[in-house]
C-alpha cells in the first residue's frame, strides 16, 4: 500500500477547520458569559504545553502514526489496548460531532424532519471521503477554508451596525474562576481534540512540519473562535449563555436597510464544512486503529461498518438538546483529560528514553 502524505499547507488547513469544528455554532466558554473571549484566551494557552507534547511525540517517530507510537512504546500486547481506548475516544468524538450536526439541523432548519435524515447524509459524505484517505481530506481542506474565513469576514463586517460595546462589561465581574473554568473547558472542547490529529499529521513530508502545523492550525483557529465569541458578545449581551446555538441567533440579527437579511444560512455552511472535516478525520482514525490492531492489509475494508456504527452511537447519544449542552459543558473536559493529557504524558516519557537508546545502538 503506498504511503499517503500531505504537504504543510494541507495540514495547517486540515487542523484549522479540524478545532474549529463544532465549536463555532455551539460556542466556547459559556460559563463564563460575558468573559467568555477571555476564557478562549485562556483555553489557548492552557493547549500550548499539549500541542508541544504532541508535536514532540511525531517528531521523535517521523512517519509513525499514533497506533505505531503506541505500539513502539508499550509493546504489541498492553499496546493493543491502549491503542482501544483512542480508537473509542476518535470514534465517540466523530459520533458527538455528528449528533451535534442532527442537532442544529433539526432545530434551526428542519424541525418537522426526523433528526436521522441530516446526520445519514453527512455521515454518507464522511464514509466515502474517509475511504478515500489523508491526502484527499488534506486537498478538501484547503479548498474549504479560504470559503470559510471569506464568509467569516463578511458576516462580520455586516454585523458591525449591531454591535454594542457595553455588552462586553463589566470585565471580571465575577472574579477569574468561571473564566478559569471555562478555560479548562474551551481547552477539552476543542484545542486539545487535536490529540486526534495524531493518527492523521504522521502523513507530513517533514520532521519539523508537526511543530509548523500543529502551532498554527491552534493559533489560526484559536484566533478565529475569539474573534466569533466576542461578536457573539456584544450582539447578544446576556443571552449569551442560554443559547443552544449562539453564533446562529447573532448572525440572523443582522439586516442592512432590509436588503440583507436572513444571512445566518452562512453559518450553517461553515458549520457543515467544519464538522465534516471533523467527522471525517475521526473515522479516517478509527478505522485506521481498528485496521492496525486486527492486522487488516487495508483499514479502507472497515470504514464503512465503522461509520454506520458511528451513525448509531450519535442518534443514541442524548435524548435532547439539553443533555448535549450539559455533556459539552461540564462533563465532557473531564472524560477527554486522560485522552488528551494523562496517555500523551505518558507516551511521550516513554518514547523518549526509546528514542535515546536506538540512537546510542
């Protein structure tokens, strides 16, 4: 089987719209409220030492993807099973993003149609371009973000008639620990999801691009949900908190001299394209775990069962909108910390002292 691989650009463009996921419509930091823009600020840094970790953890191994690193440091046996738990963890992630999706299509667009209908559809899209494999997503990639940051910016500009500035105070009203916490959980949901990406960026041409990419796909993204969080801010005020889809109702305020109106259908074409990337890379992992560990001569072979599996667990996640909000919100950053920090700490520590004596022999 030929070794797929993708240059910087794709991958910069792929994490971007990777984090960005369904963050932009559900938004980051609510707790928060009115501090949430700090919150995400905070949630970036708090990512920085991780993305570090898992720049480091690819360097050490260029062209070994996560399932190999694991392999290479715990042994084909307790191995196995460590690679089970990310196969579970990109596997559930693809499943809540999906949900996500049903979610806000039924409740914004077509609520009289059943919720299976959007998800089946998306997920057919994700089966045939996860088959389709890293590079092809990588091209997707860069196609799809320039789309997405034009539309970004335009709404944005058109969206400066109904900004109020007051809604963005009083600043720390409350003190920093909701702003603390809700740093944790911009960190967990979505800057730390990137530990995802290391079953995808092994496909980089050089040993360096992962600290490239890695660094300025969070920053780009990062950035980018600020930006959107303060807009949401400051066209909403204190509505912010109790809004299932936030940066849907902000954009639908928008009207220019009644020319311009009912704009918020852009919103959902950049939701759309950043849960699909997300989707899409979570099977691509999976199956490619699931091909690793049963020794499969192509993870292509698995794709599909994986998918339709995914497709189930995400219309059995909840029973409604609230629970989401709730998991997303205050349970969800300590379910993904062993993902995302514990098991990467310990990997890394390993590797390392492997990597040390190959070079010694």
């Amino acid at each position: 089987m030929f070794k797929e691989q993708i240059n910087d650009k794709e991958g910069i463009c792929l994490s971007t719209l990777f984090i960005m996921g369904s963050s932009l419509i559900i938004g980051v930091g609510s707790g928060a409220k009115n501090d949430a823009w700090i919150a995400g600020i905070v949630g970036i840094f708090m990512s920085l030492p991780v993305i570090f970790l898992y720049s480091r953890i690819l360097s050490l191994f260029p062209g070994k993807d996560l399932f190999d690193i694991i392999n290479i440091a715990f042994g084909k046996v307790f191995g196995k099973v460590i690679s089970l738990f990310y196969i579970w963890y990109a596997f559930h992630l693809g499943a809540l993003v999906i949900r996500n999706f049903g979610e806000f299509i039924n409740t914004v667009s077509l609520p009289e149609t059943p919720m299976f209908v959007p998800m089946l559809f998306i997920s057919v899209v994700c089966l045939y371009v996860a088959r389709m494999g890293v590079e092809v997503i990588g091209r997707i990639s860069t196609y799809f973000l320039p789309i997405v940051l034009f539309i970004i910016v335009a709404v944005n500009v058109l969206a400066i008639p109904q900004f109020d500035i007051r809604n963005i105070k009083p600043v720390l009203s409350q003190g920093f620990a909701p702003v603390i916490k809700g740093g944790f959980s911009a960190f967990a949901f979505p800057f730390a999801e990137s530990v995802i990406l290391l079953g995808v960026l092994f496909s980089l041409k050089t040993k360096k691009s992962p600290y490239k990419v890695y660094f300025t796909g969070i920053l780009f993204a990062g950035i980018v949900i600020v930006f959107l969080t303060i807009r949401n801010i400051v066209i909403l005020g204190e509505l912010l908190g109790h809004l299932n889809f936030p940066s849907h109702v902000a954009v639908s305020r928008i009207s220019v001299s009644e020319f311009l109106q009912r704009i918020e259908v852009s919103v959902a074409f950049v939701f759309v394209v950043c849960a699909f990337t997300k989707a899409s890379v979570c099977l691509y992992v999976a199956s490619k775990g699931i091909g690793k560990i049963f020794k499969l001569n192509d993870y292509r072979s698995v794709v599909i069962q994986t998918g339709l599996l995914m497709i189930f667990l995400s219309y059995t996640l909840y029973k409604n909108i609230m629970e989401m909000r709730y998991w997303a919100y205050n349970v969800y950053q300590y379910y993904a910390f062993p993902f995302q920090v514990i098991l990467p700490l310990i990997i890394w520590i390993i590797i390392e002292f492997k990597a040390k004596k190959m070079k010694k022999v």
